[in-house]
C-alpha cells in the first residue's frame, strides 16, 4: 500500500463513474470517490476506530459520499503530492473543506489546510473543487496519452500485440524468419523448430511425415536411425525396427513360416540316419541332400 498520511478537517475521495478511463470526463459523479482509492492503493477502513470518534479519514470512500458529498456548500478537496508526480502515490495532506459560501474561500481554506501537514519536498494543489475535477496531473493519469499501436490499460496502456513497449511509443516486436508473433514472445512457424533465436527447419527423412516438432515414420514403415524403413510381411514394427510376428523367423529382410523351416530339418536328419544306418551310400546321401536344400 502506498504511503499515506491523512491530515484534515473533513476528508473526503470520490469514486469515479465507468467511463473509459482513456476518455475521462472532467467533472465528478455519485461514483467518484472508488476509483481514486483504487488507483493509488489508498486504505478503506469500513468504521471508525471508535463510534464517538470525529476523526472521519478513518472510514472509506462509502462514508464520506454518504455524509459530504451532497452538501448544498461550496467544497474544496487539496492535495499534496511530490511536484507533479501524482502516480508516485506518496501523499502527505489531504484536507476537504465543504461549508463555505464560495469556492475561493473553500480553495484557500483546503490549501492553507493542505500546507499545514504536507511535507516539504510535496506541493498542494486542489484536486477536487465541487463536482469538478481541477487537477491536470491527476487527469493525465485518468487520461493516458496512448500512442499508435497500443491500448488503454489501467491508468496506464499496453503495447497491442506483435509489438513492445519503447519508452512512450511501441515499436514492432522484431521476430526472426519462419516464426509468429505468440503472447508477448513468438513462436516457430509449423515444419520449423526453436533453436535460440533462430528457427530450423525441422528434417523430415523420406516415408515420414511432420509430427510437432519432429517426423514420425508413415504406416507400414519403421524408423531405423534417421531413416524409415519398410516393416515385411509378417512382421510388426518396434520402436528400434522390426520383429517378425509369432510363427515365423528372420530371414534376412523378411519373414518364413517357422514349421518350413523345421520341415527341411527334419528330411535332412532322416537322411543323415540312413546314410549311418547304411540303406544308402554318401554319394546318394549327397544327392538327396543337396535335393532338400534345392527346395528350401
């Protein structure tokens, strides 16, 4: 909460109407005193520390509306701040003098009140007068000057977006090739990575295609390295390649059934008996072995 020593007679805030505060009005309404607690972060007590108490700049804005604002007076509000730096929030004197026949009498009156508390270093100057708004600085913060490129925000403004803020100005946010402007930073294009402050082309091997920010193998291949390739018949493909499905055995680049395999086996073991057992000879053994593995 911002510094705030309350010195007054009768102090009064205001709270201010919805109107965009890029187009503030220069007088005040029944909704004038919210706002000005709101902007400067100014304490809102709901009652008094004690009933019988006069001291009024315990209560909020709500109070002070209820019991002043309607007076058939003239009413001066006086404010000391730093010299016109109104937005530093730091205020040493407020002082609202209502009950006077005419405004002169109550600006000299809430000034000489202003100046009794105020500290040195802070000027007083009539912030409210009646239902007006006087204060220039105070409705410079009402009433930001936006530059081109930007919108009211606040009391203050914001850089639109695809821009950034440079001193009272915006300026395009520079961004580098193949990317888009995102929030209050960018991001790459679709096909490019980050890397840095740059953007990369993401590669995309042949029989792949783009996923996020890197490539997936297309159906019916598998990704082997940097490469896809095909996944043969009666195989499934794994995230380091390819195995072949139940029943079958590797061969090379493809799948056999694992009973034709285990059948050449088995005719070549018979064969193998006959020849120990002496039905037949080595030379008929050669030949019908050689037959077997022809047809393998």
């Amino acid at each position: 909460m911002n510094k705030l020593f309350l010195h007054l007679i009768l102090f009064s805030t205001f709270l201010f109407s919805s109107n965009a505060l890029s187009d503030y009005p220069t007088t005040i309404d029944k909704n004038s005193l919210k706002v000005f607690f709101d902007i400067f972060d100014l304490a809102d007590y709901a009652t008094p520390p004690d009933p019988a108490d006069d001291l009024g700049f315990w209560v909020g804005w709500k109070r002070w509306y209820e019991e002043y604002y309607r007076t058939p007076f003239h009413r001066s509000l006086a404010v000391a701040y730093p010299k016109n730096n109104i937005k530093s929030g730091d205020f040493s004197g407020f002082c609202f003098i209502p009950g006077w026949n005419n405004r002169n009498e109550a600006d000299a009156a809430a000034i000489d009140c202003c100046n009794e508390f105020k500290e040195k270093s802070h000027t007083c100057t009539i912030l409210f007068r009646n239902n007006d708004i006087l204060d220039k600085n105070y409705l410079a913060v009402l009433n930001p000057k936006i530059p081109a490129n930007a919108y009211a925000s606040g009391t203050s403004w914001k850089c639109k977006s695809g821009y950034e803020k440079n001193r009272d100005a915006c300026k395009k946010k520079e961004i580098p090739e193949n990317a888009k402007v995102s929030g209050s930073s960018w991001t790459c294009l679709k096909g490019y990575k980050k890397s840095g402050s740059r953007c990369n082309k993401i590669y995309v091997p042949k029989n792949a295609s783009l996923s996020g920010s890197s490539w997936k193998c297309n159906t019916g291949y598998t990704k082997i390295g940097t490469s896809c390739q095909v996944v043969p018949a009666n195989a499934t493909a794994t995230s380091s390649g390819w195995k072949c499905n139940p029943g079958f055995t590797k061969d090379g680049n493809s799948c056999n059934k694992v009973e034709e395999s285990m059948g050449y086996m088995e005719e070549l073991k018979k064969i193998k008996e006959l020849l120990d057992s002496g039905i037949i000879n080595e030379e008929e053994f050669k030949r019908m072995k050689q037959k077997v593995i022809d047809n393998m």
